[in-house]
C-alpha cells in the first residue's frame, strides 16, 4: 500500500499544536512566530479539506492557547501568570466563522460539554462549585457540583500513547523496532494501535521519526518528520475523520488517507 498525500501545506510561523474539533469536522491550528511574539490560528475542514480562515490574530497577540475545539465552538485561554503559564479568561470563536461570541476574562476553563462550559475562579483547586455558561453566549446559567463534571474534553482519544524509557511500554516498542529496523528508540515514543494500522514516533541522534504499519506489520511509511530535535515532544501526530495528520519540520501540515 502507497500512502495517499491529501493536503501538505507550509506555513510562515511555526505551528504549535493541532486540535481536532470533537464533531471530527475541523482542525484548529495554532501557529507561534516567536520573532514577532504573535500568534495565530487556522480552521481546517477535515472534509474538504480546505481551509475555512487562515492566520487570525486576536487583540491578544501572544499571550492566548488552545483549551479545546468542541462540537464547532473554538475555545482559547489568556495567562493568568505568563511565568508558570497559568490559564486565565475563556474565549469562545464560532469555527464556521471565525467569528468572536464571546469571553469571559474572570474564570478559567474547567471542562465542557453538551451547550456548557464549565468554569472556575482563578487560583481556585477543587472547588465546591463550578459556574455553569452557555457556550453559545457565555451566559451564566448557574452552578454545579465540581463533583458532577468530568475534566477536561474529548480530544484526548485522536493523539498516540506517550511512553518514556521508565515505562515498560518504551521497552517492548523499542524491541521491536530493533528486531525489525535496527533501530535504538531514545528517551521516548509514541504509539498508536488501530484495527487496520500501527503508528510509532520515535527519536534517534536528534530526528523525530514516524513510522506507519499495516496489521501485517507491512510499512507504509517510515520518515523523518523533525529533525535536530532539543528534547522530546507529545502529540507528534493525531488520527481524525480517517486521516493521519502531523506536523513536518515544524512548518508544514501534512494530511494522509488511512
């Protein structure tokens, strides 16, 4: 099997993280240019694979991230404290858009859901309530029990495994890339088991590699996807809407069927 190339496209700013919006219909981008001290962000409709809008910069022009991108609603955070980039103020941007609804400066992202957004007061640790707002509007439509509501969102179920050389996992990985490739894994990877397919990033002498396999343990592809890497990332690569998606050199989105 050849793997099929769908949208390669080179940015002018480096592109941070990817987020698949949970309806599996978009994909946010955000992109850092650290020259400037800007950043941005791009919608990738995951079906035609066109970009909805490209590069928006906010009033805020550094100092904003991606909470999560849910059933079309786009969520960013502010900083509370840029020294322990602590999260402060929800933004809420319609993804069909690129539209502003709504923010609310005053509370920090807790978790969300069916047409709500959970949040708390700054500095708070398991409060006794969470504010309930209308993820539309931003409305407050009142409290809940943080007891009741479960952290976080949905994202987590696109991105690979992450194992470091302490976990057991690192080793059987590392193994069989050895018996097969010659190859002696550092530090960590990141593994992804589906029913038809296996995808593994790994590192050696300084190149994040991505190799992708059939159940057959067939290659599919096997290439280098950074190189003179510092450290280790997470997230090197996600699988949504049947496409495998990753980052090249730091610049470039790369999408392929699966």
């Amino acid at each position: 099997m050849m793997p099929i190339l769908l949208k390669n496209t080179i940015f002018e700013s480096q592109i941070w993280r990817l987020v698949p919006d949970s309806s599996e219909k978009y994909l946010i981008l955000e992109e850092r240019n650290f020259e400037s001290r800007t950043v941005s962000f791009s919608a990738l409709d995951l079906h035609s694979l066109k970009f909805i809008w490209n590069s928006i910069v906010f009033t805020e022009k550094w100092w904003l991230g991606i909470e999560c991108a849910f059933n079309g609603r786009l969520l960013l955070h502010g900083y509370n404290h840029v020294q322990y980039a602590n999260h402060l103020g929800i933004k809420c941007i319609d993804i069909s858009t690129g539209k502003e609804l709504w923010e609310n400066m005053s509370k920090v992202f807790y978790s969300v859901d069916e047409g709500c957004v959970y949040a708390q007061n700054k500095d708070e640790y398991m409060p006794e309530l969470l504010t309930v707002l209308d993820i539309d509007s931003g409305k407050h439509l009142g409290d809940t029990a943080f007891a009741n509501v479960a952290f976080g969102s949905t994202e987590n179920s696109h991105y690979p495994l992450f194992f470091t050389h302490d976990d057991d996992a690192f080793g059987k990985i590392n193994l069989f890339l050895g018996k097969k490739w010659g190859v002696n894994a550092e530090n960590a990877v990141e593994y992804m088991e589906m029913p038809n397919y296996i995808i593994i990033s790994y590192y050696i002498a300084g190149t994040n590699k991505l190799l992708w396999l059939n159940r057959n343990g067939e290659e599919i592809m096997h290439t280098a996807i950074n190189q003179n890497c510092e450290g280790v990332g997470k997230q090197t690569f996600l699988v949504c809407a049947n496409k495998l998606i990753f980052v090249k050199d730091k610049k470039e989105i790369c999408v392929y069927e699966l």
